[in-house]
C-alpha cells in the first residue's frame, strides 16, 4: 500500500526514480542518518512581467524579467525529505491549531482550496467592513534569506529536543549545506547531454562522473538560504515563519483585523485607523527574523464605496466593484496562446506537405485552453468566477475562449 505522503517523480536525475519499496524503508529512524545525500540538480526559471513604471507612464508597460533559481533532488533524497515533510507538517497543523493560526496561514498545507477561494474570502471581508485598508506585503528574497541558526531552533522547538536526532540533523543539513550542479552545464557536456535527452530509464550520471567531467559542484557557502524546489522547502518555509505569524496575528486579533500569508505575501484589511501601527508590527515581526520587507512591493489601498482603486493579491485585483483576474496574469495567457497556435500552425502545415497529415489537429490546443480539462487556465478562471461571484472574471475567460475558436477556425 502506498504511504499517504509518498509521491513518485519521473524526472531525470542522478538516480532512477524509487518506488514504495524504498519509501518503506525510510522512515526507519537511522536510514536518513546514514544516506548519501547527491547534491541538487539547479536551474533559473524565468518569467516576463509587463509592468508600468509609475515615474515614466508615459514609456507604457515595460518587459521585467523575474528569475529565481530551482533545485530539485535526485530521487531517493526526495522520498527521504517528503517523508521527514510529512511529519514536520502533522506537527505544524497541531501548532496551528494550538496557536489559533489555522485560518492565516494558507501556503503549502492541504487545505482543499485554490487562490481564487482565498481572494474570495479576502474580498468578502473587504467589502463586509468598508471603508477599510488593504495592506500588502512581500518578503524580499525569502528562500535565500531563511537564517540557518533561527530554522534549526525552531525545528528543535516544535520537535522538543535539546539537539536534532542524527536523522532529522541529516535532513536539516542536507537543506542548509545543500550543494547544486547547473543543470545547463549537465547539458552542455556531450554524454550527459544526451542522456538527459534519451528517454531510456537510467540516471544521467553518477557524481563521480560528473566530478570527473571538470563540473563545478557548488556548497551553499552562507549561513542562510535554503532551495526552493526540495519537498520539504516549503514546509520548513512555514516553519520558519511561525513567530511571525504569531506576532501579526495577535495584533490583527486585538484590533479585529484579517491576516493572511501566502508564502512570503501578508496580507491585512484592518480599519484606516489602524494601519500606521499594523504595519510597524509587521515590519518589526520580520525584521526580528532577519528578513526584510520589498519595499517597492508594499502595497496600501483604501477599500471604500467611493473609491474605485484595487487590490493586488494572490493574481486577482479587487474593489468594491468586484474581482477581475490581474492584466499581467490574462496578458500572459494571451501571449501563450498566440504563441501556441503558431506553433501548431506551423507543425501542421509542415505534416501535411510532407504527407503525414491531411490537416490541422487542435486536439492539443483545445486541451490547453479550452474550458472542458478540468486543469487548464480557462477552466480554472470559470471557477474563479463562480467562488468570486464576478461576472467580470467569466468575460474575461470567455474573450480568451472565443479568440481560441476563432484561431482554430482558421486552420
């Protein structure tokens, strides 16, 4: 029988990927302690923004190029860091509950729920307690800037122990002292380049191999940082972030405040009065953590009847009107459709003069956009719509799924 917390990965890596023979071997208490750990396989995600710089509007949206580095783990450290996760997190749930903060924290917990229901919920306070201010907060860097000393106490207080067990030490240590080898340099090399490339069920390489190759291996040579990208990041993410929430949600309680994180993004609607001292408390509360604040991103809007200004959060805008899917997020799937539909253009007109194809499929295409799959951005702004109750949300899915048939139309 599968082990609830046990989730099979396909990708490719310094190992093949495990099964639930090996997952049931690692929760005996000495196997993370004696494992090898591999380093982590890194690479840089990329994602354009169009943003409107507010000292020059008159230069229109202009491209921002937003990255962040990804590592992954090879297969067996996986299943070795998404069980030590599970254990963390049914400790972190009773904390929770404990500490009253099952409702503000809402990242990385099996909630049943998406953004769009959050969103709801938060525009729903709004418009129930207007006027009222909208306070957004962004922690700048929040992976990398998670203190080593600071994680590890708070990992012994919520496992009550003086010191880590040499098993969760492991754990710990593979996370903090993490080492990653650029997936791009795996590429550029000739032998694991092509294995990476091949689709047979074998490793890319061992580590030896690789240092054999001259590939540099990187330590995390600082005291602070963990990789976003590991089973148990996110869970040690939380972890890290309790005597924040704990701070904020006691001052937004006393002033009968909302208080939500979703990750490194706080969010706050509390009475105007109020959000000069909020704010301090939130400031302070981070700063005790040795983080900091985006301060181009710290975002305070009045909600109020008479006055029509949105909201940024979790990729809806809200305002009294309602809620509206953010521009920067339907612009994106504009761009992705246009750019899929050429893509299929082209494959097809190719396929048919060479006589593999009498036509244009759009099977793909539809799948991709169309409002049917269950999991696909169409679909999930209709259900938006409906838990926002926004009839601007469901015209704004409709226009992308008439510019849908209207390209495959064409074909």
């Amino acid at each position: 029988m599968k082990p609830h917390w046990f989730k099979p990965r396909n990708y490719r890596h310094f190992d093949v990927p495990v099964g639930i023979g090996f997952a049931e071997k690692v929760v005996a208490t000495d196997f993370a302690a004696q494992h090898p750990f591999s380093p982590h396989i890194s690479y840089i995600k990329s994602d354009k923004r169009y943003r409107l710089d507010p000292k020059n509007p008159h230069l229109g949206r202009q491209i921002k190029i937003k990255t962040r580095e990804i590592m992954y783990a090879s297969h067996r450290d996986a299943c070795i860091l998404g069980y030590y996760s599970a254990q963390l997190g049914l400790r972190l749930e009773k904390l929770y509950a404990e500490s009253a903060l099952g409702d503000n924290v809402i990242a990385y917990r099996a909630l049943g729920k998406a953004n769009y229901h959050f969103s709801a919920e938060a525009l729903r306070y709004a418009e129930a307690n207007a006027p009222c201010m909208i306070l957004a907060y962004d922690v700048s860097g929040f992976f990398d800037s998670l203190d080593h000393g600071i994680l590890k106490q708070r990992l012994k207080d919520i496992l009550e122990v003086s010191e880590l067990s040499p098993d969760w030490y492991a754990v710990f240590r593979q996370v903090t002292k993490f080492r990653k080898i650029a997936l791009d340099d795996l590429k550029a090399h000739s032998t694991f380049g092509a294995r990476i490339k091949d689709k047979a069920r074998r490793p890319i390489a061992t580590v030896a191999e690789v240092k054999a190759a001259g590939i540099t291996i990187t330590p995390n040579p600082n005291q602070h940082g963990i990789p976003q990208g590991t089973p148990i990041s996110s869970t040690f993410a939380n972890l890290y972030m309790i005597e924040v929430d704990r701070k904020i949600a006691s001052a937004c309680t006393k002033a009968g405040a909302f208080y939500r994180r979703y990750s490194d993004d706080i969010l706050i609607i509390c009475k105007p009065e109020d959000a000069l001292r909020l704010e301090s408390v939130v400031l302070d509360a981070v700063d005790n953590e040795r983080l900091a604040l985006n301060t181009d991103k710290i975002e305070r809007t009045l909600f109020d009847r008479a006055n029509y200004r949105s909201a940024q959060y979790l990729g809806f805008l809200l305002n009294p009107k309602g809620a509206a899917i953010r521009p920067s997020s339907l612009s994106r799937q504009w761009r992705k459709l246009r750019q899929a539909a050429k893509r299929i253009e082209k494959a097809g007109n190719e396929a048919i003069a060479a006589g593999r194809a009498k036509k244009i499929y759009t099977r793909k295409l539809r799948k991709r956009f169309a409002p049917l799959p269950l999991r696909n951005f169409s679909s999930y702004a209709r259900r938006a719509a409906e838990e926002l109750r926004s009839k601007v949300v469901r015209r704004q899915a409709r226009r992308i799924e008439r510019e849908l048939e209207k390209i495959i139309s064409r074909f």
